[in-house]
C-alpha cells in the first residue's frame, strides 16, 4: 500500500476513535511535501542558500467545547498523536466558560492547485542564481552602498481529513522576492529603496512569475533614480496634510487596521495575550461607519494568483469572496467556524452566517486560527493617480514602508516610508526623505477623499503575517488601488 | 529524548562526510513543546508538538549551502545521502568575496544544568489550576487571556573541523496572564519566566494584579498630550528597548553595514548616559544559558555598552571573516547591570513630580535606525504618577524617541534585576531571556500621540 492509503486508513480508524470516545469534532492536516527555499544575495555575496523540507500530521480534536491540539513529524505516530491531542482536549475542557461549537457542514471532498507554468522549487540553483545575479547586475552603482535581492519559494502538498467526512487535498506554489538598494545621505542617514514582487491580473505563482520584468526586475533602473532623488532631498516638515498612498505603503496599512482590527478571533480577545485585540466589538457590525463612503473592502475577492487564494482553509471550507466593508460602513469579517458560532452565542443574535473560509494554519505542527485570505480596497471612481495629484492642494504621496507599529486595539499607528513626493497646487513639487505619518484609524478612514480606479489596482503580496502563539507566519495578498487622505499628521515632531 | 544512536549516527555521518572530503557542521534539534492559551476565562487552545530537526551546512571554499529537515532520519545512510545533497548544493552555488567559516566546536561539552524533568513533563492540569486560582482570587467578573509555554529543547552539534561534540539539554517556561475590564477596557498583564516547575506560581500574578487594581477600578483613564515627559520604564519595557539598542548598536555586521545609529562611532566613545553597563552574560542566572558561540568558541561574557561608552562589538564568524576581524565568543545573552535606585519605583519617584510608567511597549519598530529612532505605544498597566503616588491609568500613549536619548538621559536605575523571557516559538524552540533592572526613570521621554481608550 503507499503511504497515502496507509496514512488515510489510519487517519480514518483514529477519528472514529476519537469520536466514538466522545469528542464533537476532529480534523487532520497532512502535510506531504512543505518545502521551501530561500535565496540571498547581499551585496553580490549568495549569503542566504537555504533549503527546508518539513513533513508531517496536525490533529486537532474538539471535545466538552475545548480544542486538544497534537503534532508529529514521524507518521508512524498516528495513534499516539490522536491520544495526545483527545487528552489535551479533555484536559482543556475542565476550564471552559463558552464551549466552542464548530455548526455543521456536510462532508465534501475537493482538490486545489495554485496556478503555475513552472514549480520554483524544481528549478535549478544555477538558474535561480544566474537570474539574480543579472538583476543584481542591473542595480550595482558606484554610490549604491548595499544591495540586497530576496527571494523565498514556497510548494505545500497539503491532505485535509474531518470527522464530516470531509477530504480536500491542495497544491499550493509561492513565489516571492525583494530588490533593495541602500546609500548615504547627505547627513550620513542610510537610506534605502525597494521593490516587491507582485501579482499581475490573472497571472500565475510560479517561476515564470518572477522571470516577467514588468513585475519584479525591471523595475531596477527607477529604484535606483529614486534612491538617488532621496539622498539629497529635504525632510519632511511635520504638519497636517493629505496623504496619496501608493500600493507599496497602501497595503500595509490594509493590513495592519483592516485586516488584523476584522479578525474574529482578536475581536472575540483570543489574540491579547500576543498580538492584541481590536477597536471592532460585536455591536459594531452593521453601525461603524469604518470610513468614509469611497471605501469597499472585500475579502479574498476572487483573485485567482495571490497567496491569499488557497481554494479550501484548514477547515476544508471553500474561499469565498464577500464585502467585510461596505461604502464605509463595516458588514462583516474574517472568520473560522468555531468563532461564528461563539459570536453569534455572544451577541444574542446571528451577527453572523457562515464561515469566511479563513482558518488558516503556517504549518502542520501549528493549529489553524483566523487569518487574513486576501483583503481588498475595491477601485473608486476617483481616476488614476494623475488625477488624484491633480485634487490635492498639498500633500504627500508616499510609497513603501520603513517601519511599521500599531496600537494593541489597532486604534492607532504610525508609518515610516522609505520616500515621498511633495505635492502642491495639484502638481509634484519635490522628494522628501525620512516620511512618516500617523492617525487613529476610524478617523483616519472617514478622511479617504479619494480611491483610484482599475489603472492603479495591483495585487501586493505579504510572505511574513505573524500572529499566534504558538507563533505563525502566513502568507496573503492585498489589493488595492492608490488612496488618498487628508488631514494626516505626517513628520516627527521636534 | 535523544538517544545513543542517534548520536551516533550523527558522528559517523560526521566521519563519513570528513572522509569524502565534504566540510559540513550537523546540528540536531529536538523540541518537545507544550502551550497552554486561555481566552475569555477558558482554554483555547492546548498543543503538544514534538519535532525533530537536522541542520546542515556545507561550505565548499568560498561557496555555502544549507538544508533543514524536519523529520526523523533513521540511518547513516540516509543523513549521508542529505550531506551530499547539500554538499551538492553548496557547489553549484556563487563565490562569494570572502570565506564562508565552518564552526570549529572548541571542546567536547555535555551540558544540562538548566534542565528539569519535572517541567518537561508538566501535566497541562497543572496550568489549568494555575490560571483557575487565578481567576477565582482575582475576580471571576475580569476577562482573562494568556499563554503559557513550556517545555524542552535539545540539541547536539558536531562538525568536520574535529571530533568535538557539545549536547545540550534545557527546559523554559514562559507564563502570561492578561486581566482585561469588560466594560472600561483596559488591560493589565502578568509575566513569569523559568527553568524549573516551580519557577511560575499563581499568587506572584494574584498580588500583582491586586496591587494595581484599586486604581484602576477607582479612576478614569488619563489622556496624555504630547510633549516630553519623565518616564518609568518597567522590565518588559527596557528589554524591548535594549535589545533594539545593543542589536543596531553593537553587532559587527551592522556596524561594518553602517546601518545602526552608532556607525559613526568608535570603541571607547562615550555613547549613553555613565550608568548604563550592558554585557553579554551567558554565566548569568537570569538568563538561559547557551554554551558554545555561532562560531564554536565557548562563551563568555563580553562588554558591549561599559558605563556609557560603546565596549565593543560581536562578530558571528561570517562577518568576522568577510570584515576581516576576530569572531567574538558571544552568546545573544543580554545583561543591563543594576543601579542603586529602591527596588520600589514609587519611593523611588516621590521627589520627581509627575511621571508616567510605562511597563510594556506595544510594537515596537524603528523609523529611522541611523538615528535610532523607534516608536511603540504603552500598554498593560500603565499610570500616571504624581509625588509617588500612582494617580490613574493612561490611555494608550505613543512614544517616539531615539535610544541615545532615552539611555542617554537616565535618571535612576533600580539596584534589582529581574529576567525577561524573549522566546519567541517562530519555527523552533529557541529559549531566550534578558536580565534587566526592575525600572529605570528617563527625563525628556518624547509622548507623540495619545487615544481616547487604553
């Protein structure tokens, strides 16, 4: 018998198992092949060559409305690893005020493949290498003091199994890289400059995604007029202003408060002892006005290459593409199963439906919590960033983050950038280095005067989302148009 | 638990790959973890993961590779096969302009002096009643979360360079616990740090919550407006902020990058205020032990910040090698000496007017690490003091400073120490703590942005 059939027998006898020994529920992740590659170069230097390869079984069981979760990495221990994660359900259970209840879903069976033409993973180091190195080429200046070219591939074989006899089985493929080139300013200051692999409309994750200019390497020669500009640019003076996010700086402050702030489980306060809560509560549903009229916030959004698109989540449920914000008033949010139904318990009424299809776990040996899929700022009506420039009397626009830090509710945050463009009177004026902003967040939505349209759209992609404890890391996607806001504290105050 | 074999596979993987003229390093991780989290007064989660991992390095002249497998390997042959597959790697790589260092393992070391077995199988009951004793003497009408983590970490490394071996066995618990109002919202935090079973006990957070408590039932929380302020920095606090100094400040590769804020400095400037002493200091206590350097050497302690002035900088053996300059016998183990302040920062801050303390900051990044610049926000247990006197609790309040200025400008300095726990469980089990004074007090603390809620 191969391995799969044998694993799938034993999987199988050990939900019965469990169940007949009492439990409500139980699922199992099987993680075939988790590899990946990391590839560094660092000035020239290939510092980073590195390759891991995991494998192995996550068993999560519920039991007396308490989650037991057990790992292996030697699947012979199927047994024993269903044993320890019933007991640490049993024992869990002695200390529950809302038990979990995961509602029903009929079983069903499914398969996923990311789409690709060329699996990463299989293509030779000396092409990947070569491919750098030509990049790395492309970005060596005399006054260009570092240079730095990441490049992390991903391939997961991933088997789902659920005592609703539920099987999905997917092959998801990464690809993900960043070019940075650094210098010193005229006051000694490093400053830096870069750019990120992103998804194009429609198109694939696999090698050849990386080997297309138009989205990663051919952008060297403005990365580097651009750092040039920033060495010898002014600071930015504090002062209120409007701000033009470009999607390099717009899609962490997606992520950091709409994405985190509409994770269920961080309303519900399961995340305060690590990542934090959330502004967001139960009664906000329905009445927040998160922002201003111009902003739609979907969820995953039917995008089919991002690496937010997985087809099925650790609970086998299907992604599915639903508004979290809805011409600024907050709808809905990013959910698991278990979460919904303590919410709506909570409420006293059925805040909520169904799953969003976002429980999502880094590995096999990690259990699946809620996760950002993709969260998207629909295009506007408000042109294309020409047009916007062309609106705003005096403002900034920024492009990609330096630093980023949020408060533990994500009530408030406060952005570096790694360069701005000064604009007055409807027109760029100049560079400025050293661009910071800061807001609290409800307010800051309700001040979005404008969001582009389709022309500015893109799809940027995040390799490192942590939350969690035990600690996880994940991979997602936002897509967003270029945004506008006004009245934005921006610089550092003296 | 490691066995014989297992050991003995590795070396005579070692032997074999020596043999075929292939300069590896192994390194063997096992982890067995168990993590407690509770949410809303209940477990939310309780996991158990045991993981077995193989590292191995290879460097093929002035080229390098590595592979990681999580997984059981059971045989020479197969940790061979894996060596060669590396070694092949490692060949089709790039030279690089310098010489990629192999781990030279200086002595043959068996070490578990921080090991417990009574905490590596710690019953998950015994956390349950812990957090449940804490409920019930705390309040029950609190909402509560937290996690806490335990377990063991065992490792065994050996490389071509010779036949010295070094395992390593140690346990680590890191204990949370939050206290959150239900309706006023704010939050207060426990943290307890440990080796031992009995390092983490319920009536240490009981007594720290009922101490604080009474403010913050009998107060409104306080808006802090911008400006500069004179701040109390508890432990948690000042680990955030000297790990981000010494780490930007005195690692050889950012100083030789010119990345950190002290890369126009040199050794013996003076860079901070004169009472401020920073160590690598694997001997102490506080702190878990790690025997043996990235590059092999034994470790021991070593000046980084010594009375204000910048002692030296640590060199991992790449950048050692690529930079031309000695690999330092670091450990990563961080030690802020004490001061003479009273362990009790109220009488400590009676004669100062008014100050904020600021135990914990949340997110902390840097805008602009030349300067130094970073920002965070207050949260868990922050007050404002006035005369000695804790006033009331203060909303989530920003700062945005540099950490010249804020270890630059320090007032006072508590005469205890206490260890913070820095694991984190990204990956694999790697224990990490710093040892700190309980709070220090800085003038001129830059406050950048307040809410309107904790």
């Amino acid at each position: 018998m191969s391995i799969f059939n044998d694993l799938k027998e034993a999987v199988t006898r050990n939900i019965g198992r469990v169940m007949d020994a009492g439990a409500q529920y139980s699922d199992v992740r099987w993680y075939e092949d988790d590899s990946s590659e990391m590839l560094m170069l660092l000035d020239g230097n290939l510092e980073g060559n590195d390759t891991t390869v995991e494998s192995g079984l996550g068993v999560r069981v519920l039991y007396g409305g308490a989650w037991g979760f057990a790992a292996t990495s030697q699947i012979v221990n199927v047994d024993t690893c269903f044993d320890r994660a019933l007991a640490n359900a049993v024992s869990a259970s002695k200390l529950v005020k809302v038990k979990l209840d995961m509602g029903t879903m009929d079983g069903h069976t499914g398969s996923y493949t990311s789409p690709f033409k060329i699996d990463p993973i299989d293509v030779s180091l000396s092409e990947k290498v070569d491919f750098l190195k030509g990049v790395d080429d492309s970005l060596t200046e005399d006054w260009i003091l570092r240079r730095m070219l990441r490049v992390q591939l991903q391939r997961m074989i991933i088997h789902f199994w659920s005592s609703e006899g539920t099987y999905t089985q997917k092959k998801l493929i990464n690809t993900f890289a960043h070019m940075t080139v650094m210098a010193l300013d005229s006051d000694r200051q490093m400053q830096r400059r870069s750019k990120s692999l992103f998804c194009e409309t429609g198109g694939t994750r696999g090698w050849e995604m990386l080997t297309k200019p138009a989205l990663w390497s051919g952008h060297a020669e403005r990365v580097k007029k651009e750092l040039k500009e920033v060495l010898v640019a002014p600071e930015l003076e504090y002062g209120k202003r409007s701000v033009i996010l470009l999607p390099g700086q717009g899609h962490l402050q997606v992520h950091e408060t709409i994405g985190h702030p509409l994770e269920l489980d961080r309303i519900l306060g399961y995340e305060l002892s690590y990542a934090g809560g959330s502004f967001v509560n139960l009664d906000s549903f329905g009445k927040l006005k998160y922002g201003s009229d111009k902003l739609s916030v979907s969820a995953y959004g039917s995008i089919v290459n991002s690496p937010g698109t997985f087809g099925f989540d650790a609970e086998g449920t299907p992604e599915r593409d639903y508004l979290l914000i809805d011409k600024g008033i907050l709808v809905d949010c990013l959910t698991s199963r278990a979460m919904i139904s303590e919410a709506n318990q909570r409420a006293g009424r059925k805040v909520f439906t169904e799953s969003g299809g976002a429980s999502r776990s880094t590995a096999f040996y990690r259990a699946p919590i809620d996760r950002m899929t993709n969260v998207n700022i629909l295009p506007g009506d408000d042109g294309t960033l020409k047009d916007i420039i062309a609106t705003t009397e005096d403002g900034i626009i920024v492009d990609n983050p330096t630093s980023w830090s949020i408060g533990s509710n994500r009530e408030h945050f406060h952005f570096g950038c790694e360069i701005a463009w000064e604009v007055k009177n409807g027109e760029i004026t100049r560079v400025l280095r050293n661009p910071s902003y800061q807001g609290h967040t409800v307010e800051f939505y309700n001040n979005l005067s404008a969001v582009g349209d389709e022309s500015s759209w893109v799809v940027e992609q995040v390799e490192n989302c942590g939350k969690g404890e035990p600690n996880q890391v994940m991979e997602l996607g936002h897509g967003l148009p270029v945004i506008k806001f006004d009245n934005v504290i921006s610089g550092e105050r003296k | 638990m490691m066995n014989e074999a297992t050991k003995t596979m590795i070396t005579e993987t070692r032997d074999l790959a020596r043999k075929n003229g292939i300069k590896a390093s192994i390194h063997f991780h096992h982890e067995n973890s168990h993590l407690m989290r509770i949410g809303n007064n209940s477990v939310s989660l309780n996991t158990s993961e045991e993981l077995t991992r193989i590292d191995i390095e290879v460097i093929d002249g002035m080229k390098k590779g590595t592979h990681t497998h999580l997984g059981e390997i059971s045989s020479v042959d197969e940790l061979f096969k894996m060596v060669q597959m590396v070694s092949v790697k490692a060949g089709k790589s790039a030279a690089m302009d310098y010489k990629p260092v192999l781990t030279v393992i200086e002595g043959n070391l068996e070490i578990e002096s921080q090991y417990d077995a009574g905490l590596e199988s710690l019953n998950p009951s015994v956390k349950e009643q812990v957090y449940s004793a804490i409920f019930r003497d705390v309040g029950e009408d609190y909402n509560y979360s937290g996690s806490w983590s335990s377990g063991s970490t065992e490792t065994f490394s050996v490389t071509t360079a010779n036949d010295n071996s070094v395992w390593h066995k140690l346990t680590d618990q890191q204990f949370m616990c939050v206290l959150k109002h239900p309706e006023k919202m704010w939050e207060l935090a426990s943290w307890q740090t440990g080796w031992k079973a009995d390092d983490v006990k319920a009536d240490f957070t009981i007594d720290e919550f009922k101490n604080i408590l009474p403010v913050y039932e009998t107060t409104e929380g306080f808006e802090v407006e911008p400006g500069k302020y004179k701040v109390v920095l508890g432990s948690q606090a000042i680990s955030d902020l000297i790990g981000m100094t010494v780490w930007t400040g005195c690692a050889g590769r950012t100083w030789e990058m010119k990345m950190g804020w002290t890369a126009d400095n040199k050794i013996g400037d003076d860079i901070l205020h004169p009472s401020v002493t920073v160590f690598d200091d694997p001997t102490n206590e506080n702190i878990f032990s790690e025997p043996l350097s990235d590059s092999g050497m034994l470790t021991k302690t070593l000046p980084m910040i010594d009375k204000g002035k910048f002692a030296g900088l640590l060199y991992d053996r790449n950048t050692a090698s690529k930079y031309d300059k000695e690999a330092t016998a670091n450990a990563g183990c961080l030690a802020m000496q004490p001061g003479d302040g009273d362990p009790d920062f109220l009488k400590a801050v009676k004669d100062q007017g008014r100050v904020l303390y600021i135990p914990a900051i949340h997110y902390m990044n840097m805008p602009n690490m030349s300067k130094g610049i970073f920002t965070g926000s207050s949260r868990f247990s922050a007050v404002l003091i006035e005369d000695g006197k804790i006033v009331s609790p203060i909303f989530s309040s920003r700062i945005t400073d540099q950490f010249a200025n804020i270890f630059g400008n320090v007032l006072s300095i508590s005469s205890e120490t206490i260890s913070v726990n820095t694991s984190n469980t990204y990956g694999r089990r790697a224990p990490g703590a710093v040892s700190v004074p309980t709070w220090i007090l800085v003038d001129g603390v830059k406050i950048t942005d307040c809410a309107e809620s904790f």
